[in-house]
C-alpha cells in the first residue's frame, strides 16, 4: 500500500487516493463537504492528554512516538488502526491532519506503523 500524508489544507489531488481524517477534533476553518474524506478515523488519533502534553514540540517527539504506540496497543487502539488498514478502496491511502509539522505528528507516526 502506498502511504501519503497531507495537511486538510492542501489541495485534493486527483491521485490522493482513499481520505482519512487521523485528528481527534475537526480542522478549523475545513467544511466537511470541501474535505473530501472518505473516513474521519477519531480513534487512531492520540488521546487528548496525549497530544496537550505534546503541544507540537519538536523536542517531545521521540516521547510523544513511543507514548503514542503504546497508545495504539490497547483494544481501541488495535481497532482503529485495523480500520485504517482497511480503509484503501485502491493502492493509495492518504492520511489527513490539520497539523503544520506533518513529520513531528501522529501521521508519521501512523505511516512508519502501516508501511512495516
């Protein structure tokens, strides 16, 4: 499976393949309609403790990853991120976060996880 990660900001590319929301709380400023998801995946995002004590900083992301993995170990963990393995109707499976720093995130997190 070929494994993109995009901002909800950027443009809907012709060749984005199956859309997954991975964010816990809905993009600001994105209408759903302009979206364009196929699935808003809210389960395989980290936990709201988990991503508040992150804050997007660099420096905590070596942290951030392993805590977050152990996070995706539980049952809903395992479920939801069946889910997003399941998710591709094609060969191409796009993961979708508002976050500007897409490699200190949770979709790189996800992309290394589905590409193993």
């Amino acid at each position: 499976m070929n494994i993109t990660v995009k901002r909800m900001y950027d443009e809907v590319g012709h060749n984005d393949g199956t859309r997954v929301l991975v964010d816990r709380v809905w993009p600001r400023g994105v209408s759903k309609e302009d979206a364009r998801l196929d699935d808003w995946n809210k389960d395989v995002a980290p936990s709201t403790e988990l991503r508040k004590w992150f804050g997007h900083d660099p420096e905590k992301f070596e942290e951030f990853s392993r805590r977050y993995r152990k996070e995706l170990e539980t049952d809903q963990g395992r479920e939801a991120l069946q889910r997003l393995r399941d998710a591709p109707t094609g060969k191409r499976l796009t993961l979708l976060t508002a976050t500007k720093d897409i490699e200190h995130s949770q979709v790189a997190v996800l992309r290394d996880l589905l590409s193993d």
